[in-house]
C-alpha cells in the first residue's frame, strides 16, 4: 500500500508540475478572476475618491410660519 500511494502522490505532484509550466509560459494571460478583482478594485477606487455633492439635511426655512 506504501508504494502505490507513493506511486500516486509522485503523479499527481508530476501533473502539478506541468500545469504550473504551462502557466510560466503564458505569463500575458490573467486568469479571469484575476481580472474581475482588478475591474472590482478599479471602480470601488473610483466610486470613494469621487467627492459626492453635498446636500443640506435640514430644509430651507422660506416660507415657515414659525421662523422667528
């Protein structure tokens, strides 16, 4: 049982291997959540440094009957 789970571990640490050289060897292509989360961070960037107008929490007092 030792030897085959070696045997196992051995492929499956081969295969990650080559998936991370056929990564390297694409270094241009993001993968796409990559590209979301950068979008994602772009426009929260945007939205906070972008001032709001401010408008006045109180009304205008023209035209109170109580206005003193």
């Amino acid at each position: 049982m030792h030897a085959y789970a070696t045997l196992i571990v051995s492929d499956h640490l081969e295969q990650l291997r080559r998936e991370a050289a056929e990564r390297r060897a694409y270094p241009g292509q993001a993968p796409a959540i990559v590209r979301w989360i950068a979008a994602t961070a772009t426009s929260l960037k945007s939205a906070l440094t972008t001032p709001e107008p401010v408008q006045p929490i109180m009304p205008t007092l023209q035209g109170y009957p109580y206005r003193g």
